[in-house]
C-alpha cells in the first residue's frame, strides 16, 4: 500500500501585505499554493500511489474563488485518469454543510459528511482499507470528534483523518476539534492523517500519527521547507516520508553591520547573502546594529530607504531569484546589569508572561477570531515578545547611563 497524506492546501491565500513588489514577483507568490499542490498530484501519478488523503482546509476561505474550485477539480480529474481515489474532509478555513456527493468534484473524490463516518477502499492485491473521518459544518468544533470514531475492526489497515488540534483543556481555546494522544491510539488505528497545524511534524511513531503541514508556507511564521508524506506498507507496518514541494520558501537571515561599513556596502553584502540561498526564497533580513554605526544609516535603515534600495538593485537586474520582503534592525543591547535576585525575579516574571496561555489571555476577545488564533499558536511569537523585552530593557538601562 502507498498513499499520499496532505492538509492545509490553502488555495488562493491572499498573501496580505506582499502587493509592493514586482509583478513577475506577485504571480509567482499567489501562484504558489496552486503549484504546490500540482507538484502533489505530479507526485501521486508519479509515484503511482493508491489514493491521497487531504485533510481540511483544501480552500483559504469559505467563501473561495471560482478559480480555486476549478483548479482543484482539474487536478482531481488528473488523478480520476490514473484511477487514483482522493478522500478529502472539510476544515475551519472552508467549513460548509455536506448533504451529498458534491456534482462538481469527479467520481474519484469522497467527501467526508459532517458527522464522523467510515469509507472502505479494496486494493488492487485485495488488501481493505478502511478510512474514518469528518468534514466541518461550522468554523469551530470544540466537542471531542475522536469519541466518534470506531475502534478497529476487520480491515487490513485503519486510518483516521482529524482536522484538529491537542487539547489544552481551556474552552476558550478549544476551537479546532480538540484531542488528546492518548485517546487517538487507544482506537488501534494504523495511521492518523492530521490536518490543521502548518508545520510538518510526527507526534508519534507507533502507530503513526502525522501532521504533513501546508505545502506552502503563507507567511514569514510558516518557514522553513513544506510539502506533504509519503507513506508506505513493509509488512504489518506503515513509514512515513516528509517530501518538500513549496515553490516558495520564507526564511529569515542574520546580517551583522560593522561600525564601518557604508550604505552601498552594506547593500552589496545583503545581496551576496540572498544570492547564496538555494532555490527560490522570500527574505527577511535581521539587521543586527551596534552604537557604532553611523546615524545616517541608521536613519536609511529605519525608514526603509535600504530596503527599497535593495529591492530596486534586484529589479533592474531582472533576475528574480529571491526576494527581500522585510528589513528588522535588531540592537545589540543586553539586558541591564542584574543582581542575583533581580536575575531570579526576570526569570520568574518571563516565564510567567511569556508563554500561549498567558498572550491569548492578554488578546482576550481578539483570540477567538481564527486568523489571529492562528498567529497566537505560533511559539516563534512567544519567543520574539521575550525578544523585544529584553531589547527594551536593555534600551532604559542604556538611556539611563
């Protein structure tokens, strides 16, 4: 048995914020999550596999556009021609009311309804698999969906698709279909497709239980490689194989100005920096300044002018490789001079302040709204507020002296 598992295909994100850029840029931006997922369908016809599960979130929004909903169909009669089945569930991003097959997808495509239920596929060597699932009727399911599922019966092999996220045991927090590990493998399934979070990652590795991630990054919080698994029969027991095909990649890199270095200078170095990377990348640039540099960069920097600079040298090249999107100066200041006990009360206070729980408390109301409970899960925020802090203190003591 082979079969693909991915989730989170996003089609059509709008990419907020990225319009200041080239149009060749621009294009191949919005195209992204749209060749992302033809890479898949490229992948399963390649591969020749059994069938492909996405779990949740094929659209960005609910209320999706025309063109996604034709792309979509058109890969899934590509994989209709090599008679290769596609299981799908709805998610919180394009939630609707499932009564019956729906007339646009081909034959090939299963649509999980809105209440847990069970499809049965047979392999060509006669092997049963048996697939249990959901799709979202409304944006935010906070009762427990894995109680629903049957445990294993008489199948040759037992996947679970759950679009959803680990319980924290907050109704405040528990939006998405809330679960816990334990319960997932008390079902004996052989294999848990998971949707909902953006990046790749195996939460346990008998049974299998996976989250494939998006295929492609939306943002700079969604970093690093994307793509969907591989996943494949030896014997009684199935393996899992993260395969990379975002088209884009965002990453963040560290430049370090010297107290000498000029504008143009430091513009050609950034350029060797991006140059460097390898395949096509959107660049945030991390600054890091000392009080030795002069005030006339500093002020180029600040107001953006390096960066429009940089982006213009890239422009007139013509060569788009990469793109630099974001410029952070980052001071190289330390925190302030502390006494043991100081030391102990900081510590004790940043862990206090700086973790989830305590930033969604804090965003209160703004925390139900899905799109910025997204950006609340991320950890990389958590540790980017502790960041700022710290610079900030680091800036009173400096001011004081």
């Amino acid at each position: 048995m082979k079969f693909i598992h991915t989730a989170d295909l996003h089609l059509d994100s709008p990419f907020r914020g990225l319009d200041e850029m080239p149009a060749q840029i621009w294009q191949r931006v919005h195209q992204s999550t749209f060749t992302a997922f033809e890479r898949i369908v490229d992948a399963a016809i390649n591969q020749q596999v059994d069938f492909i599960l996405i779990v949740g979130d094929i659209y960005d929004r609910d209320h999706h556009s025309a063109e996604a909903e034709d792309f979509f169909v058109r890969q899934c009669q590509r994989l209709a021609k090599q008679q290769i089945p596609v299981y799908l569930s709805y998610g919180n991003h394009d939630y609707q009311p499932v009564t019956e097959q729906i007339d646009s997808l081909p034959n090939n495509v299963h649509v999980f309804g809105n209440q847990v239920e069970t499809k049965t596929l047979t392999l060509a060597d006669d092997q049963t698999v048996a697939i249990t699932g959901f799709s979202y009727g409304k944006r935010w399911l906070v009762e427990d969906q894995v109680s629903k599922f049957p445990e294993k019966e008489t199948a040759d092999w037992q996947i679970g698709m759950l679009h959803g996220d680990i319980s924290q045991n907050n109704p405040d927090q528990d939006h998405y279909a809330p679960f816990t590990l334990p319960e997932l493998l008390q079902k004996r399934y052989d294999y848990w497709a998971l949707g909902h979070i953006h990046k790749h990652q195996v939460l346990n590795e008998e049974p299998l239980v996976v989250y494939p991630g998006n295929p492609q990054g939306r943002h700079k919080n969604e970093d690093g490689q994307h793509g969907y698994y591989l996943v494949q029969s030896n014997s009684d027991k199935l393996t899992a194989e993260f395969k990379p095909v975002a088209p884009i990649e965002w990453c963040e890199i560290d430049a370090h100005l010297t107290h000498d270095q000029t504008v143009d200078s430091l513009i050609e170095m950034l350029l060797h920096r991006g140059e460097a990377e390898d395949g096509f990348k959107m660049i945030a640039f991390n600054v890091h300044l000392t009080d030795q540099v002069n005030a006339l960069t500093k002020k180029l920097l600040a107001n953006g002018t390096i960066l429009e600079r940089l982006q213009e040298n890239l422009s007139e090249k013509g060569d788009y490789q990469w793109w630099p999107y974001q410029l952070n100066l980052l001071k190289g200041t330390a925190l302030p001079k502390m006494t043991d006990l100081d030391q102990e009360y900081w510590d004790q206070s940043a862990q206090d302040v700086f973790n989830q729980d305590a930033v969604i408390d804090l965003t209160d109301k703004l925390a139900k709204y899905g799109f910025i409970a997204d950006q609340l899960a991320d950890p990389s925020l958590v540790e980017q507020l502790r960041y700022e802090a710290s610079q900030k203190l680091g800036e009173g003591d400096h001011d004081e002296n």
